[in-house]
C-alpha cells in the first residue's frame, strides 16, 4: 500500500499536479482578497450594482464562444501529435472570436434598449460589454496549455491574470472606483493574453503551418462543443439565478450585495474539485475506453474529496459569524444564514456534482450532462421563485443546495452504472 501510494505521489509530482493546485490555492486567495477589496473600498449599494451587473455578465458569457473552450481541451487533450492539436486550437480560435464578436455587441445593444432593475448596474455592463473580445483569446490560450500538459505555464499564466487585477482592483478600486476596477479588468486579462502568446512561441510556425480539421472532425468537434456549452450555461445558471431574481423581486442593491457576499466563500472553494479535475480531466479523457482505470480513480478522488470537504463544511458552517464578521464586516451579518446553507451545499457540490460531471464529460457522453442539465435547470427556476418569493436570501440558497443534490445523484448514479 506505502509503495502505491507513493508511486501515486510520485506520478502527481512529475505530472505537474501540485502546481496546478498551488497555483489555484494562490488563485483562489487572490480572488477572495479581490472580493473582499471591493466589499471594503466601495460602498455596500455600489458593490451590490457590480455584482448585479457582473451577473448579468455571466449571462451572456455562458455561450462564450460557442463552446469552443471545453470542445478544444477534450479534442487537443486526445490529439495523436502536435499537428493536430495545432488544427483544433487554429479552428477554435476561428470559431470562437467571431462568435464573441458578435456576442459583445449583442451586450453593448442590450445596455442601450434594456435597463436592469438595480439602479446603476446598467451602465456598467456597458462598460463591461467588450470583455468577451479579449477573454476568448486568454481562455483559449490558457486551455491549449492545459492540454498540452504544460501545467507549470497554465499555472503561471492562471495566477498572473489574478494577480494582475487584484492590483487593479487595489489600485484602481481605491482611487476611480467601479471605473477603476473595470479598467482593471481588462488590463489583467490584456497582461495575460501576452504572457500565454510568448508561453506558444516555439508553436508560432507549426501553427501558421497548420490546416484547420477536415469537415467531419470540425463537425464532431462543434457538436461536442455546443452539447458542452449548453450543458455548461445550464449547470452554470445555478449561481447565475438566484442573484438574478433576487434583484427582480426584491429589488434592493443592498440585498443583492450581502446574498453575493454570502456566496463567495462556498462557491470560491469549489477550486478545491476544480483544481483536481483540471490535473486529471486529460487522464480521464486518455483512458475514456478504459472502464477499470476510469472507476478506480475516480472512486479513490470522490473518497478523498468527501473527507476533506467534511472538514471544510463543518469549519464554514461552526465559524460562520466570526468569518463573516472579520473578513467583510458587521454591515454583512445579514449574510449568515444564507452562508451556512452554502456552506453545506460546498459539501454537496465539490464531493458529488463536479468531480462526476466532469468525468462523465472526459468520457464523451456529453449527452448526460446535457439531460441533467436541463432537469437540474428547470428545476432551479421553479425552486427559485416559490423560495425567493417566500424566504427571500435564505429562499435562494435552499434551491441552490436542493439543485446540487439533484444534479449529483443523476451524475453519480449513470456513473457508477456505466463503469460497472
């Protein structure tokens, strides 16, 4: 068993695991001080503003590109040689910027004959509506690492793009405010595009050399990509929603500001699946023919991730007032029972929901995922609006729990079903 395991340990530090962590660790923390920067050099009504406006964002950015981000990690991750991987990153360059194109002046024209329900949240969608012309160039980039296994560069390129706007965020945020904060945005990500491009140098020939797939793979890859993408928006409207009919129905940047206060914890620490599923989804996607393996290491990751998100579950939910209070403020007490039922639902989520659901999708059955999906979602809407409408906050986090336990016994149940 020593000798197992350590050949375990051994293999993730050659492979590059533990940079890939780290590097999301480092992320993640980035990020949460980015959140909690905003919280403290703004005031509680404009925060809340950014966020409603950043969620409509969101919206909009669930068919970035028309999904050629995760089709272009599982066909590149299973490419035979460089060409080929060459082919799909060119074809999903291609595809992607021109729809995001045309997707951001979709947002821009939205701004102008739509006004959104939280007061001011409008013009800084506005001001945001350009983002999808840079971010399809850096998600691109940052997954044709990924699978080309050059995890200490994704890595990089992934904390550089943090780093860089919580300078922004600190530097801009405290002098210019939201505007400064939104030119901080596109600086991080303008910073980490040219980081990724100097990282693919030595591909620069090949690449201009490259022929894009014949139909038939183009066809396959874009089919993969839309069912990905669909599949993607639907499971991804679960922290869409609720934010978004908390500002329908309530109406009150305030509320809106202290729910999305409420989420940042649980959800930020879904980089913990996160970060082993992007170290092991090339795996997975190797072996997609190869039940054994696939059953044994996924059986093992679910059995190691369920102990340590017990840990962490329990820690959120015990210290839940002294958190709240130490990291954001008094001001966001409001915020403590909605955090408490996340806080089980991150339990739920990175122990059951997204290690199955990416797994299911390394083997090609995107399928699965879709149709889950789309009872998951319908059932979010409707959970939604009868507890949002009856429990306000506290409404909204009880669906997004119900949703993930939904979500996760279909995913598991065809996964455990189909590995036998």
């Amino acid at each position: 068993m020593r000798i197992k395991e350590n050949k375990d340990i051994l293999f993730l530090v050659r492979n590059g695991f533990f940079h890939i962590f780290s590097a999301n660790v480092i992320n993640k923390i980035i990020q949460f001080g980015i959140s909690v920067v905003i919280v403290r050099v703004i005031t509680k009504e404009a925060f809340g503003m950014w966020s409603y406006a950043n969620n409509i964002l969101h919206f909009f950015l669930l068919i970035e590109g028309l999904g050629v981000v995760p089709g272009l990690l599982q066909f590149a991750s299973a490419a035979k040689d460089k060409e080929e991987k060459l082919s799909y990153l060119k074809y999903a360059l291609l595809v992607g910027s021109l729809f995001n194109t045309i997707l951001a002046i979709a947002i821009f024209l939205f701004t102008i004959f739509f006004e959104l329900p939280i007061r001011g949240s409008t013009e800084i969608l506005r001001y945001l509506s350009f983002l999808p012309l840079i971010t399809i160039l850096f998600n691109t980039l940052q997954v044709f690492l990924r699978s080309d296994l050059r995890n200490k560069q994704f890595s990089l390129v992934t904390v550089i793009n943090t780093l860089a706007f919580f300078f922004g965020v600190l530097i801009g945020g405290y002098f210019f405010e939201i505007a400064g904060i939104i030119w901080g945005r596109y600086l991080s990500y303008f910073i980490s595009c040219f980081i990724a491009a100097w990282f693919v140098k030595d591909y620069y020939e090949s690449f201009l050399k490259a022929k894009l797939p014949s139909s038939s793979n183009r066809q396959e890859f874009l089919k993969f990509s839309i069912v990905s993408m669909l599949t993607n928006s639907i499971s991804s409207i679960l922290y869409l929603l609720d934010t978004f009919l908390i500002g329908i129905f309530i109406q009150s940047e305030t509320v809106v500001a202290s729910y999305k206060t409420a989420t940042l914890i649980p959800f930020a620490l879904n980089f913990i699946p996160a970060s082993v599923m992007t170290f092991a989804y090339p795996y997975f996607a190797k072996n997609k023919d190869n039940k054994e393996v696939v059953k044994k290491y996924f059986l093992k990751m679910q059995r190691y991730l369920f102990l340590l998100n017990l840990v962490i579950s329990v820690l959120l939910i015990t210290f839940a007032p002294f958190i709240i209070k130490v990291v954001f403020g008094e001001e966001y007490l409001d915020s403590l029972m909605p955090f408490r039922i996340l806080s089980l639902g991150y339990l739920i989520a990175a122990t059951f929901r997204i290690p199955a659901g990416n797994v299911i999708a390394s083997l090609r059955k995107v399928k699965v995922n879709f149709y889950n999906s789309i009872v998951s979602g319908s059932a979010n809407v409707v959970l939604d609006i009868i507890l949002i409408k009856r429990y306000g906050s506290n409404g909204a986090a009880i669906a997004t729990v119900l949703i993930f336990i939904i979500s996760s016994i279909i995913s598991n149940i065809y996964l455990r079903k189909y590995l036998k």
